[in-house]
C-alpha cells in the first residue's frame, strides 16, 4: 500500500518546508510520496533542497486556482493506492502517516479516513477558533482511496475557496461510501497570523451565493432535521417579536428590545457551550464570549437567510459549468 500526501499551496513556502521537513523525519516504513501543487505560476522549490530528503516529492505549478483545484491537480499525478491530504501550514503529530498505514490494514473497507486536529492559541480568539475544528471530515486531514475519488468526481472546482468538502460529502454519501474517523491519525493546524474580524469572517455575499449552489446540488442538507431545527429555532423569536410589537413603546426602543433579547437568548447558549464543552481546555476570555455570542445570532440569520434563497431561486446562483456568477 503506497500513500501520496498531496499538499496544495500558495505563497508559504517557509511554512511548507518546515511541513516537508516533518513529513520525511516519520518514523515509519510505509511506502509513501509526496506531491506538493504550488497554486502560483512564478513560485518554485529548488532542486537542492529536493534533493535533500530521503522520500521522493514531486512538484506541479497551476495558476492560482483555489486549494480545491490544487488537490484535485495532485490527486491526478498521485502513485499511490490512498492519497492524503494535509494543509501547508499544517504539522503531523506522532506517527501520523503510520496510523494510517495500520487504520487502513485493519479496515481495509474504508474509503474515506478522517482524523482529529488540535490547533494551539489562537491569533482570533481562541474560542472561536477552536469551534472551527470538531469532528466533522476537513480537507486539513482527510484520507480518500484514489479509486473512489476518481470514481466520485473529486472536489467540485466551482467551491475551490470555500465548502468544498462539505460538498464532496455529499457526494460520497450518495455513493454509499464507508467513512472512517480516528483520533490517533492527528494533525496540528496553527491559526492564521492575522487580525480577527468579525464581520469579515462571518458575513460575505460570496458565503450566500456559495452556499445556495451547495443546497441546490444537494438539497437533502437543508431538508427534514435541519429543516424543523431552523423552524424551531425561529418559532420563539417570532412569538417575542410579535409580544414585543404589542406593548405600548416608541417603535426604535421597540427594536432595540428585540436585539436585545436575540443578543441575551445567543449570549446564554454561548455560556451553555462553554460551560459543557470537553473539547476545549482553554480559559475564555470574556470578549471572545461575547464576539461568539454575536456570531452566533448572526451565523443563524444567514443559514435562515440561505434556505430562503434557495426556495426563491429556481436555478443555483453559480453556474457548474463554468463556475461563474449568474448574471
């Protein structure tokens, strides 16, 4: 069993080869390579530096496409039977490419492996960062067999940027694919330098536009439980909203009151999640509290705001041919 790690990336070169440093100092007998698909035309390893590992490493060059293309390219070139993929500015933990390697041999029906990712503090705040990394399959440590991504079309060019393996989910589920998970197959993916902002982050037209594709593709996602989960969500809110228009005060303190109350209601599950979650083994600083309090009002009003969109529209708002916005 032969394992290439596809790594797409873009302008970090000092981070990738601290990553390809890593990579080839496991301590591991598995036959494996490396392919690394440098999204930038100008940008290149040198050959002396290659030249200095033990493992063979193969480069490609694509112009600035998106990581999804990235893999999609170095999956194309893979020699391998199973193709792992692993972020630029990510590390391996323990003998990651090992665990596998063994995953693998004992479950050999798996057709796609995902594994856990620990991220250490955070330039955002450290709270929200760590919600972005639960469970649920990232492209950061995701193990595909390259039969079945061949078979299942790879990722879909038009989400390159964003979502793309929510949607690949999708597809795989469709295709009845066996999905495995471990803890012990284990990347660390430390934050971003960069300041966090709130508003950047959370709130983008193209977040809308690409989400409505992704519903239109698969509508199943927005169907039955997440369906009654928004309806119920929105029942209260609608009740106070309606309680609130009929009490006897100037309409602006009206509105403020609702705010108000929305902003407590997100605040108070806010404090739920930080007072149960295991996961987290971090103080939180109150700002964060509040800034996550927010993004969580805000992050139900767009996925409201999404399943809307795509009942009104009758076509995606993205074309899947030529992955362009529809004029």
């Amino acid at each position: 069993m032969k394992i290439s790690i596809v790594i797409p990336t873009h302008n970090r070169e000092e981070k990738l080869k601290i990553l390809l440093k890593s990579l080839d100092a496991q301590k591991t007998s598995v036959d494996f390579e490396m392919v690394v698909v440098i999204d930038n035309l100008t940008e290149t390893l040198s050959s002396d530096f290659l030249k200095s590992f033990s493992r063979p490493i193969h480069t490609i060059n694509i112009e600035n496409s998106g990581p999804g293309i990235a893999r999609n390219k170095g999956a194309e070139i893979a020699a391998g039977e199973i193709i792992a993929f692993i972020d630029d500015d990510c590390l391996p933990v323990g003998n990651w490419i090992e665990e596998i390697y063994q995953f693998l041999e004992k479950h050999p029906e798996v057709e796609i492996l995902h594994g856990s990712i620990v991220s250490q503090l955070a330039s955002m705040p450290p709270f929200i960062h760590s919600f972005q990394f639960t469970d649920e399959p990232k492209t950061t440590n995701l193990i595909i067999k390259k039969d079945f991504f061949i078979r299942s079309g790879g990722f879909d060019p038009v989400l390159s940027y964003w979502s793309e393996e929510k949607e690949f989910f999708e597809r795989a589920r469709k295709h009845k694919a066996v999905i495995g998970y471990s803890e012990d197959i284990k990347i660390e993916h430390p934050p971003a330098v960069r300041r966090f902002n709130l508003f950047q982050s959370f709130i983008s037209i193209k977040e809308w536009v690409l989400n409505d594709y992704v519903i239109q593709k698969h509508p199943q996602i927005y169907h039955k439980k997440r369906f009654r989960k928004i309806c119920l969500q929105a029942i209260p809110k609608v009740l106070i909203i309606l309680a609130i228009l009929f009490i006897p005060i100037d309409f602006i303190l009206r509105l403020v009151v609702i705010e108000v109350i929305f902003f407590l209601v997100s605040f108070i599950k806010t404090m739920a999640i930080v007072n149960k979650s295991s996961k987290i083994a971090l103080n939180v600083p109150f700002i964060d509290i509040l800034q996550y309090s927010l993004v969580g009002w805000l992050s139900n009003f767009i996925s409201i705001i999404t399943f809307i969109l795509s009942k009104i529209h009758k076509k995606p708002l993205i074309s899947n041919e030529k992955g362009i916005f529809r004029r």
